[in-house]
C-alpha cells in the first residue's frame, strides 16, 4: 500500500482502490486530501496494469465534503472559484476523461463535494446504512464539483432541487431507487462486494469498457445520429482489435478469452 496525503493506494491485479482516509475528520477534504486524491489518480493512470479504480472512505464516510475550516481563509484570500477550479476538477475530470472504470464505494455519508466525487464515477455501490446530501443551502453556498448537473441527470429538476434546497439526507434504498447507485449491500460486505465487483469487471475487455465509457459520457450532449456515428466508429476501433480477434476465436472454441486491452 502507498500513502499520499491522508490516502490510501492500492492496487491488486488490475484494480487500483483509492480510500480516503482522514477518519477523524469524516474525510473532509481539505487541501492536502484534494491533493493525496489526485496523486493517487495520477499513479492509477500511469500504471498500464490498472483498468479498474475502487473510490472510497474510511471509517464512518466517503466523505462529508470540503473542510469547512479552509473556507474562511479560501473565501476572503483565494476565492471560492478558485478551489472549485484548482482542486476539485483536476479530481473529477481525472474520473470522467479517465479510460479506466471508476466504481465509487460509498461507506457513511457522501456529502457536499464528496457526493460530486462519487457520482462523477462510472458506478456506485453503497452500503446500507449509508446516506448521500448536498448540505449547501445550511451554509449559504451552492453545489459544486457539477452535482446541480449530476443531480438533475438522475432525479429529474424537482426533486433534485428539493434535494439541494432542504439538504436532506437520502438514504440508500432511495439512492438505488432513483438510480445514484447500481447496488446497495449491507455496510459490513461493502469492501468486499465492491472488490469482488471491480475484480469481475477487470476480466472483461478493457477497451470496449473503455470506449462504451467516452459513449455514454458523449450522449448526454449529443443527438441519437451523433452518438450512432460515434458508436461506429468505436465499433470500427474494436472490431479492428487483437482481443476482439482473440474473443471470438475463443468464442468458436468455446474457450474463455483472455483480454489484454489492444
């Protein structure tokens, strides 16, 4: 394991997890955690070996937000805008424009812009106990890290802004039902589910995953013709590959293919 600052990396086969870990602060990020969590980013893509990133917590959250001790300082010397822009979007767009599979385990509470962080990936998976909420309008403050957009993709205008007016905490059950996580397990399993998931998915073919990663991610913002031509030429991409190659010849001999991501 390898420690940035106040996080924890490691990595086993193919995945890569990355635990925040400033517990007694429920994992509040303040400039030297933003800082660890993009180092560790960093790390995971500089590793070819990495396809899959677990991103979680430690002890009782994923994390509860930014550190509130910094904002009178940022506030009055830096500016807001400057933290959302410097820190925060290296750290999500290091997710979304990352061909690697980020799979948010959610322990705790996810709060503020540790809720970005974990909807910003690619899949959620969330312990029973757990709770998400967006606690800005209790300090006079706005969402961050894109979670108006985030929470508008998933839950419609209404109640994503019922959401974020009365920052209520959703808990897990309703998390799944409006589609913030894929699945919900019970706290005690969710290293080990998450794990056993990110492992599963580590065995399938990186570049399909990859390219249906940069589709999914292009639809939002483009028509149904767009996307169908992004799509071919994705296909084009991967049906031109040697584990394609490889895949359905292991198809015809009933074999297991064994993918290499080219």
């Amino acid at each position: 394991m390898t420690e940035f600052h106040n996080v924890d990396y490691a990595k086993d086969g193919h995945v890569a997890t990355i635990r925040i870990d400033r517990e007694n602060a429920m994992n509040a990020m303040d400039g030297a955690t933003r800082a660890g969590i993009r180092a560790a980013q960093e790390a995971a893509e500089a590793d070819p070996d990495v396809r899959i990133v677990v991103l979680t917590g430690t002890g009782r959250a994923f994390s509860s937000g930014t550190d509130l001790k910094e904002l009178t300082e940022f506030r009055t010397k830096h500016g807001m805008f400057d933290i959302s822009v410097r820190d925060y979007k290296p750290i999500i767009d290091g997710i979304t424009q990352s061909d690697m599979i980020y799979i948010a385990a959610i322990n705790g509470v996810a709060g503020g812009i540790g809720l970005s962080v974990a909807l910003s990936c690619d899949l959620a998976i969330m312990g029973e106990t757990a709770t998400c909420f967006a606690p800005f309008s209790n300090i006079s403050l706005v969402p961050d890290g894109g979670l108006s957009w985030l929470l508008l993709q998933h839950m419609g205008s209404k109640r994503a802004f019922e959401a974020i007016a009365e920052a209520t905490h959703i808990k897990a059950a309703d998390c799944l039902e409006m589609g913030l996580v894929n699945r919900v397990v019970p706290e005690a399993e969710l290293a080990e589910a998450a794990a056993d998931w990110a492992a599963s998915l580590a065995e399938r073919a990186p570049l399909s995953l990859a390219y249906s990663k940069r589709l999914l991610r292009a639809a939002h913002t483009q028509s149904h013709a767009q996307t169908a031509l992004m799509e071919s030429e994705y296909q084009n991409k991967c049906a031109n590959s040697e584990d394609s190659g490889a895949a359905i010849a292991a198809f015809l001999t009933k074999t297991k293919p064994v993918f290499k991501g080219r």
